[in-house]
C-alpha cells in the first residue's frame, strides 16, 4: 500500500479495562482496522491521565490502576478513515475518538514482515 502525503490521523482514548464482548476494546478495534485494510494502527498504554469523569488513572507503585489509559491511533488515506469510522460508534461508548489532518512524509514496511489481513 502507498501511504504519501495529505492523510488522516485517527486517535482513540479509551481505557484499558474497557471490553466489547468480553475482550479487550483495544484489541477489537486492531483486529477491524486490519480487517478494513487500513494502512496500520498502533495502540499506547499512558501511565497516568483523566477523562471525562475526572476520576485519576495512575501507574504508581503503591497504586497500580488497571484501568490506565490507552490511545489508539490509526493512520490512512482520508476516505478510508471515514469509512472506518461508523465502526467506532459501535465500540466505543465511552472514552474519546479525535480526528486530524495529517501528512504522511514516510510509509515504508519491512518485506521479510509483510502480511495481509486474513
């Protein structure tokens, strides 16, 4: 896939002790954008942060949250975002989804790693 130039960046912040039919939300939305073909998504795990609810999520040693928060990011070609998009309605029912405009410098995969969606 060919990834150059003006392009869309999906972020998705959830937290990780959300689930969507008993498994992990971040793993879900992994597993529909390669189903979509969508050119990569990348999820990181904070050590600290708040949302709407304003209640604190910490990695401190003495308090080890299991509910840190996750921020998966996705990045495409702006109409293959949006088609991607209605799919999140569906997941995601509580955290916050952003949508930016982006420009892609370098998209290059590794050929010994390269794989397709199943």
């Amino acid at each position: 896939m060919k990834l150059h130039g003006p392009a869309k960046r999906l972020t998705i912040f959830v937290g990780e002790s959300d689930h969507y039919r008993h498994h992990s939300l971040a793993s879900e939305i992994i597993d529909r954008a390669r189903r979509a073909g969508l050119a990569g998504c990348s999820v990181f795990r904070g050590t600290g942060g708040f949302g709407a609810t304003g209640h604190l999520h910490t990695a401190h040693l003495l308090s080890l949250s299991e509910d840190l928060p996750v921020a998966i990011v996705i990045v495409d070609a702006p109409e293959r975002i949006e088609e991607f998009l209605p799919q999140l309605d569906e997941l995601v029912t509580g955290g916050l989804v952003i949508l930016d405009d982006v420009d892609v410098i370098r998209y290059v995969g590794n050929p010994d790693r390269t794989s397709r969606p199943s």
